[in-house]
C-alpha cells in the first residue's frame, strides 16, 4: 500500500511513518519539508498520487479557537479534496479524547476538523488518543508565570506517541471504520505530577506550584472530562516508563 502521512514529520506523525514502513508499506511525508503545504494546496495532488490511504497528523500551535478552527477547517478540506481527486480510499484522523465534551480554544478547531472529516466524500476513520507522554514537556517549557515555571492540574491518561504512530498505521491499512475505539495510556495520571518529574529528569530544581489554570477547558479537564472511557484500547507504556527512557 502507498500511505501519505499529513504531519509526518511531527511527534505522532514521525511515528505512523515509521510504522507504515515497518509493515512494509510505501509512507509519503507531506510537509512543509518536503514541498506540501496543506494551507495552500500546494504539492498535494502530486504527492498523493497514487495513494490508497492518507493519516491527517497535521497540527497548529495556537490557543485560539478562531486560529485552530480556520486552520483545520482549511488544512484538512484541501486535504479531503485532493484525496478525493486522487482517488484515494480511506483517511485517517487523528484527534482528541474529549473535545466534545470540552469543545472550546485549541479543542474547537479539532471538533471543527473532525465535521469536516465526517461531512467529506473520502471513507473515514477518526480515532481520538489521550495526550501523548511528551505533552508535560511542552507544558514544562510553556507554563510560566514570568520566570517561574506552573504545573496546570488536570486528569490525564498519557500514552505514548510511538504507540499512537503504531496503532494509526494499523488503522489506515484496514478499511474505513468511522469512529474507532478511543486510544488511552495504561493508567490515570496528575497533570502536575507529570510536569514536576519531568522538570526534575531535566536537572531543574526549582519550585513548580500546581495550579489550576482558568478557563473551561482546563476546568473540563480537571473534571476528568480528556480521560477515556469503557471500551477504550489502552497503550502498555506508562509514563514512567517512558520518563526513564528519556534519561
């Protein structure tokens, strides 16, 4: 099978593109990097040339709903279009475990991308992953209040990006299955717990106060709102384990 990666360079979509080709597959990266721009169209139809399945990875960095939203909505509709131009016969999405429950800032263009997805003439397959191990990283490095570095309170289910890339993969060599199974980590996580040990496995000593961050997002997610449900596939590696494998 010929599988294009939208993202591929990313910290999912490096992953799906490793596994793709583990399995023996043909993976095309479309990036930036390599002369796709999903906001223009530009590369695309080229690329996805003789594709029989596509993986939407793609992200932003941005709080804003406005900003998430006109950029999914424009990213993955050009995307969608010249999938369905050339022929191709199954897409791959990637969201987030509980965006309809928390559909507000970076979660509302998500929510905005997956209608876009389900409305599309491409069979589909959305599947929603909890957040990845290396989110306390990012929030590590983005938290601050001035100099001082915060740890947002929230209940997770952290699983690894590796497994997500792997289980994506999976997916986009089967059929189209509308709704797949929510993907989560092995066990219940604090939020601030994870950025201190992270904050600690870099050498960091100083104070990292918990905090509960406004805004309804993050009330949704203290609220256990971003946690899977019944039914969910869980991953095997835990953050600790993952941690360790950092070090």
């Amino acid at each position: 099978m010929r599988i294009a990666v939208a993202g591929g360079t990313g910290v999912v979509g490096h992953h799906v593109v490793e596994a793709v080709r583990a399995k023996g597959h043909d993976a095309v990266v479309l990036s930036r990097r390599t002369g796709v721009d999903l906001t223009t169209g530009t590369g695309l139809d080229d690329a996805l040339a003789g594709a029989d399945a596509v993986v939407d990875t793609s992200n932003v960095s941005t709080l804003s709903a406005d900003a998430a939203t006109r950029f999914f909505e424009t990213a993955t509709g050009n995307l969608l279009a010249a999938a369905g131009r050339a022929g191709v016969r199954h897409l791959v999405l990637l969201s987030i475990v509980g965006v309809d429950r928390m559909p507000h800032d970076y979660y509302a263009g998500k929510v905005a991308q997956e209608r876009v997805v389900e409305s599309g003439a491409v069979p589909w397959t959305i599947l929603r992953a909890t957040q990845f191990h290396e989110f306390a990283g990012q929030l590590f490095a983005q938290a601050k209040l001035g100099p001082l570095h915060v740890a947002p309170r929230a209940r997770v289910q952290p699983v690894a990006a590796r497994e997500v890339g792997a289980h994506l993969a999976s997916l986009a060599a089967g059929e189209p299955r509308g709704r797949a199974a929510d993907l989560g980590g092995p066990r219940e996580e604090r939020l601030d717990d994870m950025v201190k040990a992270y904050a600690r496995s870099t050498g960091h000593r100083g104070w990292i106060p918990s905090v509960s961050l406004p805004g309804a997002q993050m009330k949704g997610m203290r609220a256990g709102f971003a946690l899977p449900g019944a039914g969910a596939v869980l991953g095997e590696q835990t953050f600790a384990d993952w941690l360790a494998h950092q070090a």
